[in-house]
C-alpha cells in the first residue's frame, strides 16, 4: 500500500532520514520504534509532503507521491495525526472534527462520520458542544484521533498518540486504534515511544536509529529479539 524508497531528508547540514526504506500493508498496523531523533516524524513528515526528499522515492496505491502538496496528499486518503494534538482549543469538540473533513464534498458521509466518531468515542459526544481546552488530556489525544479518522483515510498516521498520557489511558487509545483497524481494515502507520504497546498492537514493524532502519521483521520477532528487549522494551 504505501512504500518509501531508500528515502533522505535533510534539515540544513543535518541528515534525518539516511536512506529509509519501509512498507505498510493494506489493512496492516505497522509502527516504527525508536529513540528522540531516530528519524521517526521525519518519516511521517516526508510521507505527508510536509518536507520535501533529498533523494528517493514515496509510492502509495501505485503512485508516486513524494513530489505532491500536502492537500493532495491528504485527498488521496493518507492523514497525519500529529505529536502533540495540534488541536484548535478554543473550538468546541464538534468543530474539531470538522476540520478533519474540510477536504471532503460529501455532506451526508461527513455527517454519518460524525456520528460515527461519537459512537467511538462516547465521551467526545458527551462533551460536544465544549471548547477542546477543556477537555483531559485523553480526552484531547481521542479528539485529535476522531479529527483524523474524518477525513475517512485509507492510511492513518500517528504520532506519539500515548505522549504525556496515564498507563490507563495509554491503553484505552490503544485499544480504540486497535479496534478502528480491525472494524474498518484501516491501515495504520504507528509511532510510538512506549514499544511494548506499540509492538502489541502492530503485525510487523522497524526499528530506527540514527535516521536508518537497524532492525524489521514481525511483532513476535522483534519482541524476542536481545537487542529490542534491552533497548526499547527495557528487558534485560
């Protein structure tokens, strides 16, 4: 569905991305692990059209699409979820949502969706008519999630969606996503610090350091792996 090609991204004299190459199946929840600075929202970054390559190449459904702008990008059906909710706090739950669907023609499927996010979310349709700021902090994290699933994607994207969060709701968010793929066969590219769920959750996935792929291969593979064990899952 979506691979990048012996990708490089560069940020001035800094080289973030030294040659990715990576694929997320259809249907599939494939994560990306790694330490701060690994290259892993370069990543997500690059695939959005957010900064542009220095070499290689991005395809998604047969197309070639590290020469697009991000709108393109997202009408195709690829969206970001960014670090740090990135949410419009002073609009209410609703609105929020909304904007997710800003791109889409077609009224009563965004209004089916909105429907469809208060049932995913209860708590969101308990609370839509309040500004986003007043929300907790899972809360805002579900928000964030609903607001991408809104632009109805083929491939969903997120980053950190555990950050700053309890163990409690680290679960919760995680179970959300895990059942949104599984319900809709919505593919899903994952960042996530916390390896141990993000491993549980995915089918396969990559570790990243220093801006290249050191390990790939399945879940159980790399959980059974030494050097995962001792680096990122703090096993020793």
């Amino acid at each position: 569905m979506l691979r990048l090609e012996n990708i490089v991204v560069r940020y001035g004299a800094v080289e973030a991305a030294k040659g990715i190459s990576l694929e997320v199946k259809a249907g599939s929840i494939t994560t990306l692990i790694g330490a701060n600075g690994a290259g892993k929202s370069t990543c997500l970054r690059a695939i959005s059209g957010l900064v542009p390559l220095t070499k290689g190449e991005i395809w998604f459904e047969d197309r070639r699409i590290d020469r697009l702008k991000p709108d393109k990008i997202v009408g195709m059906g690829i969206t970001q979820v960014p670090e740090g909710k990135r949410l419009f706090l002073n609009m209410s739950v609703s609105d929020n949502l909304l904007t997710g669907a800003f791109l889409r023609k077609d009224a009563a499927g965004v209004q089916r969706d909105l429907a469809r996010m208060y049932d995913y979310f209860p708590a969101l349709a308990r609370a839509r008519s309040r500004p986003a700021s007043r929300l907790s902090g899972g809360e805002q994290q579900m928000l964030a999630i609903g607001r991408g699933l809104m632009s109805n994607p083929r491939l969903l994207m997120l980053d950190e969606p555990s950050l700053g969060l309890s163990p409690i709701l680290t679960e919760e968010v995680a179970s959300i996503v895990e059942t949104i793929s599984a319900s809709e066969g919505l593919s899903v590219l994952l960042i996530e610090q916390n390896a141990s769920v993000a491993l549980r959750l995915a089918s396969n996935g990559y570790v990243l350091e220093t801006g290249k792929v050191v390990m790939e291969g399945s879940s159980e593979e790399l959980q059974g792996n030494d050097h995962v064990r001792k680096a990122y899952l703090g096993i020793a």
